[in-house]
C-alpha cells in the first residue's frame, strides 16, 4: 500500500511541478525537463559515427584487448553499467556509448530507425575506438544490448573475439515477445502503472517532441524496481534519459519483420558466456537454455542474489565480475 502511495503522490507532485515551473517557459526547451543530449551540450564526451553524435567514453589503455558494453533498452543508456570500468584496472580498453536515440546520444525521426542501423552504429563504435586489426574485442551486453551484440555476430561472425551476453529476452523474435510478456505481465496490473500513467492528464507530447516523450517514458521505466516486477531488480537503475522514441521504433519494428538473429551463430565456434541471474523469475534457467542454444559453444553462469540488473548493484555486480574477468583473461591474448 506504501509503494502505491509513493508513486501516485510522486508523480501527482511532478506532474503539478510541470504546471508551475512552466508558466514561463517551454517544456520541451533543451534542458529544462530531461538532461541534454551531446548535440545540445558540447561539455559531453562524444563520438561522430554514421552521421550521428553519440554520447561515449572510454577507460583504460589505448591499445589494450576492446570490451565494448552494449546497454539495453531499447531506449536506456551506459550509466547502469559503468561498474563494468573496472576492467579498465585490469589491462582492458573499456568503450561506453549511449545508442543513438537513447541516453545522452542525439536524437532522431522515429522512421529513421532500423536495426541495421544499430548494427551500423556498433560495427562504427568499434572502429572508432580500435586502434590495429590485431587488437581483440571483445562484446558484453545487457538485456537488448545482449541482443544487439548477437545481430552483430550474427552479421559478422568473424569480428568479435568473444562474448558475454547478461539476459537477453531471445534471439528470435517470438522468444522475445513471450520473455516481454513475462516480464511485464505483473507490473501491467499493478495500480503503479496506472499511476504512470496518470501524468498524460498534466503532459502530452508528439512524436517529434523528444524530451517530454522521453520524461513520460522515465516515469513508467521506475516501475522496474518495484518489488512486484517478476524481474527481480533490487530497485531502480540509474540512467541519464530515456529513449523513448527508438524504443517505440524498434518494438515495432521487431513486431512488423520478427528477427532472427541466429542464422549465421554456428560459424562463431568460440565460447560466450551466457549470464542468467537467480531472482528473475521471467527467465530462468529454462530460458537461459532456449535462448542460448543457438551458440554452438555457449558456458551459463547464475548470478546468485541479483535479478536482472545483475550488472548494477553490489550483489550481482560482486558475484559476477570475477566469472566474466575469467571469461576475457582466457580469452586475450
């Protein structure tokens, strides 16, 4: 009863806030609602990839073995996951990035939007960033991002030197759909949605208007740490801005030509790593097992104590990292 309380007084208190703090100005104005994106704020660190400025950063020496995180969504951004800079300390060249539409990275039309172009963008980051065809890379995605890594081996199954995938939904579209509706079937009747839902009568925003679509879509991401979400995350993840228009173009995008991003997965014969996390009840190790056998050599890992934001907090992050450390030191050269 508490936490239906806190997100309706929460979002009622925002929601009057819009009405006051905007009399005199404009809502959708760069900065004023949501943080700015890179093409707003030079001060951000930023690449130029594919005609698109992205939010991205990297740590650790220039010419070390290529980590390259892949965050999910669609939608979300790299601010979850920088615990993963702690490769950096152990000899890895770590490369963030924020997706184009997501985050911090600038934003798009919604048309504009294909899965190609994702794959693009990430074959891009990784030359950007890469500095000899000997140096090694190196994958390791979350969630959509665990998806996007295996377009990318799927497409180009010779570029990567391994990978670590953290719960993706599938690799196939209908296994993603079914992981989707698992994962969201309780929190959809929850009163806390419809609490999210609640700001439409204070803020509407068209498709063009990025930073009031990307607020509302904030809002309904903070249902993700409430204890009712079978996903099991100990609360809500930190994040700069979410995409809320990408997000929506790449859905239906998924739902209109329905993926499959295992046709070529038998000619990357090297080992990935496949993490599934004990309290995420939508997945499991069942899923784990489906979704992950479309790698011909594929090693599960449960991360114990975590849900699906393994990568995040102390727990997972704590009982994690030393399996994936193993996984890459086996694997550099």
């Amino acid at each position: 009863m508490k936490a239906k309380f806190t997100g309706a007084a929460l979002t009622l208190l925002l929601a009057l806030g819009f009405i006051q703090c905007t009399k005199d100005r404009i809502i959708n104005e760069p900065g004023n609602l949501v943080p700015k994106t890179v093409d707003q704020d030079p001060s951000l660190p930023s690449i130029a990839i594919n005609g698109a400025q992205l939010h991205a950063e990297a740590f650790g020496p220039a010419d070390s073995a290529l980590i390259v995180v892949v965050h999910g969504g669609p939608g979300s951004d790299y601010r979850h996951l920088l615990n993963c800079q702690a490769f950096a300390g152990r000899g890895y060249r770590v490369v963030f990035y924020d997706q184009r539409g997501s985050g911090l990275s600038e934003r798009f039309p919604k048309d504009s939007y294909t899965l190609q172009t994702m794959i693009d963008d990430l074959k891009a980051v990784i030359q950007h960033y890469r500095t000899s065809p000997a140096q090694q890379v190196f994958l390791l995605g979350h969630s959509w991002g665990a998806i996007l890594a295996t377009s990318y081996i799927n497409t180009y199954p010779d570029a990567v030197d391994g990978a670590v995938l953290a719960e993706p939904g599938g690799l196939v579209w209908d296994d993603i759909a079914d992981y989707v509706k698992r994962s969201r079937s309780i929190v959809m009747t929850k009163e806390l949605f419809n609490d999210m839902l609640y700001s439409d009568q204070f803020i509407t925003g068209k498709e063009d208007q990025h930073a009031i679509l990307d607020y509302k879509y904030a809002l309904l991401s903070a249902a993700d740490g409430n204890p009712d979400n079978p996903i099991g995350d100990e609360g809500p993840v930190p994040f700069w801005r979410s995409g809320a228009v990408v997000n929506q173009a790449l859905f239906e995008l998924g739902n209109d030509i329905e993926p499959d991003w295992t046709t070529n997965l038998d000619q990357f014969t090297t080992k990935v790593l496949f993490i599934y996390s004990e309290n995420n009840e939508a997945y499991g190790l069942a899923h784990a097992q489906k979704v992950s056998s479309a790698y011909p050599n594929v090693e599960l890992f449960e991360t114990l104590d975590a849900g699906h934001d393994m990568l995040s907090f102390p727990t997972g992050w704590n009982n994690t990292f030393p399996k994936m450390l193993q996984y890459f030191n086996n694997l550099k050269h």
